[in-house]
C-alpha cells in the first residue's frame, strides 16, 4: 500500500481498534481463477501470535476453504476500511485565494498480511459463532444467543460452515485525513463535513490533527 509519511498509522492499538470498530473485512488470495476476494465479518485476536490472528466463518459451500493446502496454509490479505468521503477544493479557504487545490478522497485502511488455515470443527465453529454473536448483539436492547435458536437448526446451521484463521505476519496502516493540508484548509473541510451530516470523517481528521474529536 503507498503510504506517504504523513498519512503512515503504525501504532498496533489504532490498527487494532480500527479492525474491531470496522469488523467487514475483504480476504483477497491468490485462487485457481486467478486473484479472488470474500467479504467476511472478523474477529481479531490481539494476544495470539506476535502480530495477532483474524478469526471468522464461511459456507461450506464456498470454495475458497477447500483452496487451503489440507493441513496447510495459504498466502491471504485482509483489507479493512475506516470512515472515507470525498473532500472538495471548494471547502478550502486556500483555493479561493490561489487556486491550487485539487479534489481528492479521505479514507482510513488497514491491510493485514497472512496464512490463512481451515478449521473444519463443529466445536471451534460454534465458538467463532459464539463469539462474533456476543460482538455484535452487544448493543441490542435484549441480545439474540444461540440459545435462542432450536437445537437441531443450530446444528444444522453449524454443519454448513467452516472455521478460517488468518495467521497475521505484517500489519500495515493509512489515515488518509488533510494531515498534509494547513489548519485553515482542514477546518474548512472539516466544517464542510459536519455540514453533510459526515461527522466520523470529521471526528477522524480533528483527531489526525491531535485535535481531539
């Protein structure tokens, strides 16, 4: 990923909690067709590994489990996305006064390098499910739990998915967010945003700035 310094994220806690708040990762392989990429909800593993370790579930049905070597491990980068929207020249005080501005795009990423491995167990599957339903029922006002569900459905379900890991060896990150523009141009674009009702984005770049959100 090109990453000019101003924009470099490095600080494992911020790639870390920029996983856990934007769970949907894209898995992109190197597949028997050529490149090939899912879209999966993960759960990250700070402490297991020297970089952490992705955690999540596909349909048995999908392919791309079977592509992993059995009882191997395949090549795999995960790509997750933060707040992102389009930022205008117009919002520039500068522009107006010189015209030398540009649109362009401010986003935030992690790209999370690794071995992808299988786990084709009903255990290690229900506790994935287990765990990625405590995640995201968490702010529900009466959480859904698997025991909720009927037992034999539950199985049933269960039966027709299979575990993956992504065993993570490089973690890289970008925060794309005005850091390279003057403090009146990221307040105009700032306010610009808040204007649209794109108030993470906004939060996102006071942040990158060290000015708090």
């Amino acid at each position: 990923m090109y990453t000019p310094a101003a924009f470099a994220e490095d600080r494992p806690e911020a790639l870390h909690g920029l996983i856990r708040a934007h769970p949907l990762g894209v898995l992109c392989r190197q597949g028997p067709q050529g490149l090939d990429a899912e879209h999966l909800p993960f759960l990250l593993d700070a402490e297991r590994g020297p970089h952490g370790t992705l955690v999540a579930h596909v349909a048995r049905a999908n392919a791309l489990w079977r592509e992993v070597p059995a009882g191997g491990e395949l090549a795999a980068l995960v790509v997750f996305r933060g707040v992102a929207g389009y930022i205008s020249p117009n919002w520039y005080p500068s522009k107006h006064e010189a015209h030398r501005a540009v649109p362009t795009w401010n986003y935030e990423a992690v790209h999370v390098h690794g071995q992808l491995t299988v786990h084709d167990d009903e255990r290690h599957v229900r506790s994935v499910v287990a765990r990625l339903t405590r995640q995201h029922e968490a702010g529900e006002p009466r959480p859904w739990k698997m025991g909720d569900a009927p037992r034999e459905y539950l199985d049933e379900m269960l039966r027709a998915i299979v575990g993956i890991e992504v065993r993570i060896t490089r973690i890289e990150g970008k925060r794309k967010l005005s850091q390279n523009r003057t403090a009146p141009d990221r307040q105009g674009a700032i306010d610009a945003l808040h204007g649209r009702g794109q108030d993470a984005l906004a939060q996102a770049m006071r942040a990158a700035a060290g000015e708090g959100t």
